[in-house]
C-alpha cells in the first residue's frame, strides 16, 4: 500500500481526471453535504461531488437541465440582509447570540472579530483553527468568526466549508450562526426551510467537534471546548429587513448527519470500480457521457427533487425501469424484495412471488378487496 500523501495525491489525480482536463472542481458545501448524507446510498452523487463535477452543467449537457437551486435574486437579498447582521462589528448579531443563547453571561462588548484572511482553503481552515485556539486561551470575552473555513472529512476526501459565523462565548463554548433570507412570520418560519437550515448546522456542528477535540488532545491538558447543539437561526422578521433570531436544537440533526456520513462508501472505492476512463466533462459527446454517468449505481427518490441536480435524469431512468423507488421510500421499503412495478404487479395477480412472503401476501389482499370493490360497484 503507497504512502497516504501519495496515495492522496493519486486520488486527487484520478478526481481530477474524472471531471476532465483544465475543468476546475466544484467545492463541496455544507448543503451539497446534507443532502449527501440524507440519501447515503447513491454512489453516483458521492463520487460527483467528491471528485467536484458541476451538477447543474452536468444535467444540462445530458438533457435532463435542473431547476434546483436559489435564483440571483435571493442570494443578492441574502447577502444584503447578511451584511445588515453582520455591520458595526457584528454587535447586532452577538446580542442576538446573548439574548436567545446566553442570558447569564456578561453582554457582549468589544467583541474580538479576528481577520480570517489566508490563502486558499487549507490555509483559511489553519487560519480559524488558530483564532479558535487563541479564543480558548482568553476565557470570558466574546469572539465572532466571520466566515471561518473548516474541514470535515468526507468519505476519505477533505470537504471545506464554511458556516456564515462562529460565535466563541465568554465560558468558551461555540455556537454556529445560519443567517438565512426566508422570513420568520410572527415569530416563526416556514417548518421544511428551518429543517434544511438545521441539516445544514449540523454539518458545521460536526466539522467544529473535530477542531475542538484537536485542541483538547494538545498536551496543555486543557480540555476540549464545548460544541453547542443549539445552533442561532438569524431571518428577516416579517417582511423587514430587521433581524429576527430563534435558537434551533439540532441534536437529532446531528446525530442523524454523522452515522448518515459514516455510511457512506470511501470514494476512491468508488473511483477504482469505474471504467477505465470513465470522464464526466459536460463537453463529451450525449451518448459517451450517459454511459459515464449509468456506469455509478444511483439511489433515486423522490426527495432528491428538492435537493440534487441530477434528479430529473435519475428519475426519468428510473422510471424506465420500472423501480418502485419512484414511488418513495417507504413504498419501497413495504414491498421487501420486489423492486420493480411489474414484479409488484405479477405478485398482486398471483402470477409470481411467494404466498409465504408478507409483502406478497398483502398486495394479493389488496388486489381482491380491489376487484370485490369494483364488482359491487357495476351492480
């Protein structure tokens, strides 16, 4: 077995080759990641995210264009709204942090919002490793990361990303910060946005309990800072600009996230079983890139509408082959060992499957309920 730098350099090599010469790698954000972790048997998305091929490009060039996504719009309004949080020193959203996460501790004042500035991600997650380390190491102050950079690994490749702030406590504890522009209406917001906003903090949550269980590992026998499992959700009130904040558990979240990514199959085995030259450059010929594309078992479900770029092209070859895992998830795991629409209907005649077989036994229930409800109904 080669060295791990080499054998990690021989993977980002082989990455690279899988997104095809001189096309940059798209970066794998908490988002992407959540979603990743919701759906952890699709082999096709991890090894498309891991090696960095755009999605969106990608759908477009096999015909199956997407509609996921934020429009131009919103994300300028997001960042507007962010910068608005976010002005005179962050002092308007670390009252938010004390008034919803921390009344016993002193007000914050001269908070320390460090400059986050390195060159390149490695850098940049060194970079907030370090002004974390320095937090630690002055208790009873608070500090406001902006836009801090961290590291998780992700299936055995390093995903960077990067939560809109960290908050460092005066006891030392860290709460992540998700400033999203959907609004909250009278006190709260819309239930499934919420939800994606805490899938997403979980993330963060994750990659955070790694830097601190770094820094309680160092031989200055301090101990490992707390990671707060109650993350600061920041949304325009009503329909203001005026920030609105409500404090999110997302323990279950987080739990979820982690045994999700655990699951996960290391993506240089996924890359080792490919074809060899196997490329997903959006610039190939229709017909080579499809077979790239179907040469990666996919785990399509109705929810990666709202959550994957290449949803339309999985469903529409899923339909083709009459996978019952169109029709959802918990149809899917109803029916045991039948996985194709004809095998479902083949068993509900009596034609195949097993009388013994729970699944089969049910659909043959339903099917004559079906046909005594029908003949009643012509009398």
């Amino acid at each position: 077995m080669p060295p791990p730098r080499t054998r990690g350099t021989a993977l980002r090599q082989q990455l690279a080759e899988l997104r095809g010469p001189d096309v940059p790698a798209k970066a794998l954000d908490a988002r992407a990641l959540a979603a990743l972790a919701a759906n952890p048997g699709c082999a096709r998305r991890a090894i498309l995210d891991g090696a960095g091929v755009n999605k969106t490009a990608l759908a477009s060039a096999l015909g199956s264009p997407s509609a996921f996504g934020q429009s131009q719009f919103a994300l300028t309004r997001g960042n507007a709204f962010e910068a608005k949080v976010k002005a005179d020193g962050g002092a308007e959203l670390l009252r938010l942090v004390h008034e919803k996460l921390d009344r016993s501790a002193e007000p914050p004042a001269d908070a320390r919002v460090p400059d986050l500035t390195a060159s390149g991600p490695q850098g940049r997650t060194a970079r907030t490793e370090l002004e974390l380390r320095e937090a630690a190491a002055h208790p009873g102050a608070w500090t406001l990361l902006d836009h801090p950079m961290l590291a998780l690994d992700v299936a055995g490749s390093p995903a960077f990303l990067e939560p809109d702030a960290v908050v460092v406590h005066p006891d030392g504890g860290w709460t992540v910060v998700e400033i999203k522009s959907f609004p909250m209406l009278d006190g709260s917001a819309d239930p499934a946005k919420v939800g994606a906003a805490a899938r997403q903090a979980a993330v963060y949550v994750l990659a955070l309990e790694e830097v601190a269980a770094r820094l309680g590992a160092e031989p200055d026998g301090a101990p490992a800072p707390q990671v707060r499992h109650r993350v600061l959700l920041v949304c325009p009130r009503d329909f203001s600009n005026l920030p609105a904040a409500s404090a999110v558990d997302i323990r279950k979240q987080r739990a979820v996230t982690a045994r999700q990514l655990a699951r996960l199959t290391r993506i240089e085995d996924i890359a080792d079983a490919l074809p060899e030259g196997t490329c997903f450059s959006p610039d190939l010929p229709a017909e080579e890139l499809t077979a790239a594309v179907e040469s990666v078992p996919a785990a399509y479900a109705p929810e990666c509408l709202s959550a994957c770029e290449l949803a339309f092209h999985c469903r529409a070859r899923s339909r083709q082959e009459g996978a019952v895992t169109t029709l959802g998830r918990p149809v899917r795991a109803e029916l045991g060992g039948l996985t194709t629409v004809e095998e479902v209907l083949a068993a509900a005649r009596g034609e195949a499957g097993d009388p013994g077989d729970p699944a089969v036994a049910a659909l043959r229930r339903a099917a004559a309920l079906r046909a005594e409800a029908l003949e009643a109904a012509c009398r």
